[in-house]
C-alpha cells in the first residue's frame, strides 16, 4: 500500500523585517485619519511557508513520503528547487505564471509588535489543482482557499482516502455549517485549545460529541502538551522537552506532520500524538518555520525518555 501522504495547503513566502524603534512612537493617535508611516528596518530574512509547504518539510525530516497539494505563483522556482533537493515530491504542486506565489510581508518592532499584509496570489485559485487518480494512505486538508479545501476534501472523501481536517488560521472562512460539513467527510480534526472552543461556539457541539462521529479529535495546547478525544475517552499527553522557545510559527504544522507520519506506519494514536508533540518541541526551539532539522536518532531518543515509546518503533 502506498505511503504517500497528500497534503493540500497553502505554499507561501514570508518576509519579515524588523524595526529597531517602537510603532507607538511613530503611530500618533491624532493623526491616525491621514496616516503615512515609513519604517528603516535593517535586518530582513525571507522564510519558505505556506502549511503545505511546512508540513511536507517536518514529515521529510521523518522520512514520511509527502505530496504537497498546492499552487504557486512565477515567483516560485527557488521554492520548488527547494522541495526538489528535499527530494519531496512536487508533482501536485501547481505554477500558475499568471500570478505570485501567495506572501506574508510582516514587519516587527522591538516590543514585538507586528503591522503585515498578506497577498494571496495563486493560493485562490488551489480549487483548480485535482488530486484525483493519486493514490495515498493518508491526507491533509490544511488552511488554503477555502473553495480549494472543500474540493480537496471532495475528492478525498471520494477516493476514500482518510484525511485529517486542520481549521487553522482558515477559522474566519468557516461558519458552523461550513464546518459540519467538512467534519462529515474527514476523518481527524485537528485544532489548537482556541480553535477548538470557537469550533464548538459555531457548531453548537463540544469537542467530546465532535470526537464521536470521527476516529478522533486532536487538541493541541502549546506548553501543556494536547488532548486526544476518541469516541467518549479523552487522554491528555504532555509536552515534549524543549530546548528552547524561540519561534512558535510553525508549531502547528510540525506537530500535524509528526501525527501524519504515525497514522501513515500503522502506530497507536497516542503514540502517533506523542510524535506529534516531539516535533513541535522541536520546531519552537527554531526561528521560522523550515529551519529546524533533527536527526531521527533525536527524535527517537526523545520519544524513548519521554513518553517510553520504544525506539524500534521509529526505525
């Protein structure tokens, strides 16, 4: 059976910049109806994003087998050599020459306030790249166009491929009935501690009574680790150990890879959330959100001393 995982998302850019003063001393509240600001920002770094794109690298780093799902811009080649030289496979990701590739342009003062503007160039149109006809044991529907992920999650379903359904920062596309729906093709539901309570706000249903009519739900909560829900049982795991907290962008995104890659070899849903949290530790430890890079000796030392999984598991 296949081991490829399709993962449908957004591919992006972010370009961060970073403003040594402070926007309150250049942002006059009496002035704010005629505002027009510049900023010297010395240092810049530009980061491969995207949760397509970010998911693919952590579940690489485990030796999974991603297929990213997702449309790039004519700006895109150095991120799709990228990928490449990852030896991941970008076969379904789709250059559209007629557009940019989607981007974040943010900029950050020294009290890490942040102004951004984010284009999202091909990333509208994800609805027209199929994924019909390729085979997978697993898939991911992460924050894209939200036209782009019904049609992913369409075409999943039909394939009867199962797939995890990530809300994310796609929460203001989605009203409660748009959510149902999804949740009735997916398999998974993954979200974080505050995504979770605005999903049962706009269904009218708890996380628990969600759990029931999917295999499970996966609720991450940052440094206190995430909560698996299956059926009417719910088990809290807690964190992995980091080394340090550095970046969160990203975190998310590791950890769906790290469940990804345990759905896709057969492990225990516990144990695929404890991979899970390893990843995110991992990944925070890390500025951007591509950058981190463990061994898989790493990983599985810390499954092994943290949560006694045995390391064979993971050879």
């Amino acid at each position: 059976m296949s081991k490829d995982v399709l993962i449908c998302g957004s591919i992006a850019f972010d370009t961060i910049a970073v403003f040594e003063g402070r926007f309150r001393d250049h942002i006059l509240a009496d002035n704010i109806k005629s505002l027009s600001v510049s900023f010297f920002a010395p240092s810049l770094r530009k980061e491969y994003g995207g949760c397509a794109g970010n998911i693919a690298y952590s579940l690489k780093l485990l030796g999974g087998s991603p297929v990213p799902v997702g449309t790039v811009g004519q700006d895109a080649d150095d991120y799709l050599q990228r990928l490449r030289d990852l030896d991941i496979d970008t076969r379904l990701v789709r250059l559209l020459p007629d557009t940019y590739t989607a981007q974040c342009h943010i900029i950050t003062d020294q009290e890490n306030n942040q102004i951004a503007s984010f284009h999202p160039g091909a990333m509208l149109r994800s609805a027209e790249n199929d994924l019909s006809g390729h085979s997978a044991c697993w898939g991911i529907v992460s924050p894209d166009s939200k036209d782009g992920m019904f049609i992913h999650a369409q075409r999943l379903h039909a394939a009867g491929i199962p797939f995890i359904f990530d809300l994310g920062q796609a929460m203001p596309l989605f009203d409660g009935d748009d959510l149902l729906r999804m949740l009735d093709m997916a398999s998974i539901l993954t979200a974080n501690d505050y995504e979770a309570s605005v999903i049962e706000e706009r269904t009218g249903r708890t996380i628990q009574e969600l759990a029931r009519g999917l295999r499970a739900v996966v609720v991450t909560r940052g440094g206190e680790g995430a909560s698996l829900f299956v059926g009417d049982g719910r088990t809290d795991i807690p964190a992995a150990p980091v080394t340090g907290i550095v970046d969160p962008t990203g975190c998310g995104d590791a950890h769906r890879a790290g469940l990804l890659y345990g759905l896709a070899n057969g492990w225990s849903l516990r144990d695929a959330c404890c991979l899970a949290n390893v990843m995110g530790g991992f990944k925070i430890a890390h500025r951007g959100p591509q950058n981190h890079s463990p061994t898989r000796d790493d990983i599985a030392a810390v499954l092994q001393t943290h949560y006694g999984i045995d390391a064979g598991l993971f050879a």
